[in-house]
C-alpha cells in the first residue's frame, strides 16, 4: 500500500491502519521522546501523547511532507513542551537544620544495592552529556537529536525543521561547538 493510500485509510479512521501505523512509528517516535526527556517512562507516556494526537489531527494533514516527517514534528513539539512544563514546575528540596543537630546524609550500601563503579561512572558521564545537550538552544538541540540519536540525515532534518540544508549544517556545527566547550568545562571542573 502506497503512503497516499495510508493516510487515507488514517483519515477514514480505520483502526488496522492506526495500529499499523503505531507499530511503525513507536520505535521512532520512542527514540525521539527520549533523545529529549531521558526518562523512560516520561518517553513512554509522551509517545503515547504524541499517537494521540496524530490521530485527532491526521484530517488536518495535508500532505505537503512525509508522514514520518509530521510525526517527528509532533513527537519534538510534545517533548520540547513537556521539557517546559516540567521546569516550569520543578520543586527544590530543602533540608533545615532543627535545633543545634547538625543534619548528616548517610549513603548506606549494601551488597543488594551495591553498584559497580564503572556503571557509576558511567551513569555520571551520562547525566553530564544530557544536561550538556539540554542547555543547547532548542533548535540547536533539535538538530543535534535528530541527526546524532535518530540518525537522520541532514537533509532528513532540514524538512523535518522546515529549515535549510545550510541553516541545519550550521545548527549542528554550532550545537558540536557548544557541547564541546561545555563538556571540556565540565571535566576540567571535576578535576580541579
């Protein structure tokens, strides 16, 4: 069946043809909601969102790109808006000192939560990656997701972003650059 042919089963809300699209498009969609969030579960709950949303708006689709293309635009949308909310949201813990007690943190391990160092260390190399890639300006960020984590070519990403072939090889020239720059300053910190 012809992509054209697809859609308009899609419009005709045809359930064969909507599970048949999720279970195209889940691994994709997956993939690009956690290229942002870094949480399986919160990636779980925006791809579902994201398959929502495709199917109350599929008659609005007009054809003017791929599918897959509409549906990458609306899994980074999603991401990149709940990427907002949360931080709009976001609380601060605080610990007050009661009385004249001194307050101490304890970090108790034992053999049944004992993780091997190599896997710490690598779970802190990660973290200082993600939130390197999340203080990316977003279209720099977006760029830098869809080509390096779902492996889009740049000229994929040039319509998925509706920009230029040179405005994206600029974003991601741009995006190298700063993650560089904050990386290396990030590691030199640890080490000082």
């Amino acid at each position: 069946m012809n992509e054209a042919d697809f859609i308009q089963r899609l419009k005709e809300h045809k359930q064969e043809a909507f599970g048949q699209l999720v279970k195209q498009y889940q691994k994709m969609v997956l993939n690009i909601c956690l290229g942002y969030v870094h949480n399986r579960d919160d990636a779980w709950d925006l791809a579902q969102d994201v398959f929502l949303e495709v199917h109350s708006k599929i008659d609005g689709f007009r054809s003017e790109s791929k599918l897959s293309t509409w549906i990458y635009k609306i899994a980074v949308h999603k991401s990149l808006n709940y990427i907002r909310d949360n931080k709009k949201t976001k609380t601060t813990l605080r610990f007050d000192q009661k009385g004249d007690n001194e307050v101490s943190v304890l970090n108790i391990r034992t053999s049944e939560n004992l993780q091997s160092d190599f896997k710490i260390e690598n779970d802190e190399r990660k973290k200082r990656l993600d939130s390197a890639i999340d203080s990316l300006p977003e279209n720099q960020r977006t760029a830098f997701v869809l080509n390096k984590f779902d492996d889009n070519s740049y000229k994929e990403v040039a319509d998925i972003m509706g920009l230029s072939l040179s405005s994206v090889e600029s974003l991601l020239f741009r995006a190298k650059q700063n993650l560089q720059k904050k990386l290396l300053e990030c590691y030199k910190n640890l080490n000082s």
